[in-house]
C-alpha cells in the first residue's frame, strides 16, 4: 500500500525539494502554487486543511509537477497561467510569458487613448503572443477593437482561447501573418494605434537566463545580429497601416532606446519618447505618424 501524507507534510516536502534551485526565488511561494494547483484549491486552503490527507492521484500530479519545476521550467507554463495587467492569461510554451515591464507599456497606451480620445479606435497588436497586450487593451476600453497579429498559428490560438476568456472575442480579428511582408488589405486597414513587443534579442545573447533560452519560443526571442531586425522592420512597416497622427509604441531592449528612436526619425514619426521600466531603464518607445 503507497505511503499516506498529510498536506502538511507534502508542504514541508516540496519546500525543501525546491529548496537552493537556480530557478526559484521563493520555495514557499512557489510550494504553495504547486500544492494548490494539484489539489485544485487556493492557496489559502493548504492551511486550512494542513492535517488532510492527501489523495493518490493529487500526490501523483504534484509530484510530476514538482519534476518539472525542478529541472527549472517556469512556473506559468506548469501551472498554465500568467498574471498580467488586470487579467489571468493561459499560456503554453507556444508564447512567451508576459512580463511585468510590459504592463507598462500598457498603461501608456491607456493614457494615449484618453488623451486623444480613441476610445472608439482600432488598434494593432504585432507580435500578440498570448494576446497579453491587446486583449488588456480591450478590457479597460470597452469599445476599442482590435487586430491581433502573430506569424505563429499556435500563439494565436492561445490568444483566441484568451480573448473568450476574458470577453473580448467579439472586438477582436486576428490575423496569422509575418510582419515582415505584411501589406495594408481589407483584413488590415489603418488603425490608430499599433503596439507590439517583438523578438529584440541579440541571436547568439549571453545574457539570456538558462530558462528563457530553454523552454520559451525562440521565435519570441531572438532578432537578427544586434537584436533589432524586427523592431526596425515593426517600425518601417507601420507608417502604412496608421491613419493620421497615428501612434506606434514598442517595447525593447534595456539598451536599444537610442537606436530605436533613431529608428522612429528616420521614417518620420514625431513627438518620440521612451519611457523607464521600474528599474530605471527606458524600455518602451512612442511616436506619432505626421
Ligand atoms: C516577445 S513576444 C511578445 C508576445 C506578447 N505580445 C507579449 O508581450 O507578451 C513576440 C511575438 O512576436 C511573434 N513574431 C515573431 N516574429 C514575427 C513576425 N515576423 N511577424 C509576426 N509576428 C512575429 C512571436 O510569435 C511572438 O508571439
């Protein structure tokens, strides 16, 4: 007969086998999201229900889990969701986990869109990944729209699958194409805002964690020899597709600011800004079409 445990002793268990890992900041957090996600409970309830014992199959999951985030794998795609902006998003290794900076570029967008009145607007969202960006948009402005564009058919079928979730499938269209030969159609007309997050790492970067490297897509990832082949791409695109004092705003590297904005005045765009992460470092720039 298999061993029996209570949920107390599991907690203490999978504490300590997370315990020093590379990957892991916090081995009781991270404990109790693992617990919680195999008994299929809050967290909170691993306290209230400490001395239970825990079932067969429930030990059997968390244990496969456990293996999994051991050998490193993030905990978004063991768990299946990500936390980001006022939203749980599903995520799977077919999209990159969206990340806290980008939440930033976010709020500007929402501040862009009062300011100039474009509640009733069509955005792009290039590179929409799990759709973090746009389908966030759309829940703050209930009668913005949405194109929702990514080259990767799995990353748009995750971002489908978000956009029902969340509510906001019926002011959505999302388009499987490469930006890179994009051209403005019926299924793409002008818009007034274009964001995106594209791929902006140097191929061959030493400074990527072994876990980005390992289990997100590379196609997220990484861009041409200084990183920047897709935001240049992103940028010589979008004067075709915004209307009028159209806004483009993209997300890149840490150190990529200058050359982005350089970037944005060579194709024409007006009133360019960057804006700093939390950490001090200018991470998202803005310009308007003339
Ligand atoms: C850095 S991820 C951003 C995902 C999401 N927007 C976010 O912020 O979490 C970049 C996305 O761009 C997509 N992508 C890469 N190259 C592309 C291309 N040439 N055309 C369209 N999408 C592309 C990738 O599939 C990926 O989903």
């Amino acid at each position: 007969m298999a061993a029996k445990y209570t949920i107390e002793e599991i907690f203490e268990k999978t504490k300590a086998h997370l315990k020093g890992r590379a990957s892991v900041d916090n081995p009781r957090l991270e404990a109790e999201y693992l617990i919680a996600h195999s008994l299929k409970c809050n967290r909170i309830d691993i306290y209230l229900k400490y001395n239970q014992i825990i079932g067969e199959e429930d030990l059997n999951l968390l244990r496969t889990n456990l293996a999994r985030r051991a050998k490193g794998e993030p905990m978004a795609y063991i768990l299946g969701t990500k936390g980001f902006y006022k939203n749980d998003f599903s995520v799977t290794p077919d999209v990159l986990i969206p990340r806290p900076e980008t939440e930033l570029l976010v709020e500007e967008i929402c501040k862009i869109i009062e300011k100039m009145n474009w509640e009733n607007a069509i955005i792009a969202d290039w590179g929409t990944g799990s759709g973090a960006i746009g389908l966030s948009l759309l829940t703050e402005f209930k009668t913005l729209k949405a194109h929702l564009v990514d080259i990767s058919p799995a990353a748009l079928q995750i971002a489908t699958a978000n956009a029902t979730k969340i509510g906001v499938s019926d002011r959505c269209f999302f388009i499987n194409k490469d930006i890179f030969s994009l051209a403005p159609s019926q299924e793409h007309p002008s818009v007034d805002i274009i964001v995106g997050n594209p791929p902006y790492i140097p191929v061959g970067s030493k400074d990527v964690e072994t876990w980005v490297a390992e289990y997100e897509p590379k196609e997220a990832l990484f861009s041409g020899e200084k990183g920047l082949d897709h935001l240049a791409a992103w940028i010589n695109k979008a004067p075709h597709f915004l209307n009028q004092s159209g806004c483009l705003a993209l997300e890149h590297g840490f150190d990529q600011a200058q050359q982005v904005q350089d970037l944005f005045c060579n194709q024409g765009f007006v009133d360019v800004y960057s804006i700093k992460d939390l950490s001090g470092y200018q991470r998202h720039t803005v310009g308007f079409k003339k």
